[in-house]
C-alpha cells in the first residue's frame, strides 16, 4: 500500500533524500518537481519527476535512483484543497 501525498510533500520527500545523497562536488542541481500521471499499470507509481539535467557529477542518476526508490512507496493525491478564504461579513464595514 504506498503512502498518498500531496506534490508539495512528495517535492519535500524527494528534495530531502537529493540532500543526502547529492554527490559532494555539485552545488548547482536541484531536484526537478514530481507531476501526476495517469498509472500506466496496477504496478506503476502515478507520478514522475521532471527531466534533470545531465551532471558531470553523477546528479541526474542519483535523483534517478531515488525516484526509482519512492514510486513503490508513494501515490500523489489528484489535487490539493484549495485554502479557505474568509469572507467579510455583511455587516462590516469595508477597508
């Protein structure tokens, strides 16, 4: 059963894990934004992150690697609520 987050969480997840294991000698890549798909399979994750951009220090594998290690264990929920905005009330006066 694989844990449902939301992008923000899962960004959060897989950036974290990219800290960890970023190869010593790069400062510059970032992990790309994961982004849902529609589950090709019963067996496939419902999301991908983007393209990174190849890294003579090894960094676009590394986030290959850790991807490859969070589609068994993470689903993206469809979308995020959208926050509560509160509304004046009729009989305040307006700023």
């Amino acid at each position: 059963m694989r844990t449902k987050v939301t992008a923000g969480q899962l960004y959060a997840l897989l950036n974290a894990e990219f800290a960890a294991k970023r190869p010593l000698g790069c400062d510059d890549c970032r992990m790309p934004l994961p982004y849902r798909i529609e589950r090709p399979d019963t067996v496939s994750a419902n999301w991908r992150i983007g393209t990174p951009r190849h890294c003579a220090h090894k960094c676009h594998i590394v986030m290959a690697e850790i991807a490859a290690t969070f589609w068994p264990r993470f689903d993206m929920v469809e979308a995020e609520p959208a926050p509560a905005v509160a509304k004046p009330k009729a009989d305040s006066p307006a700023s």
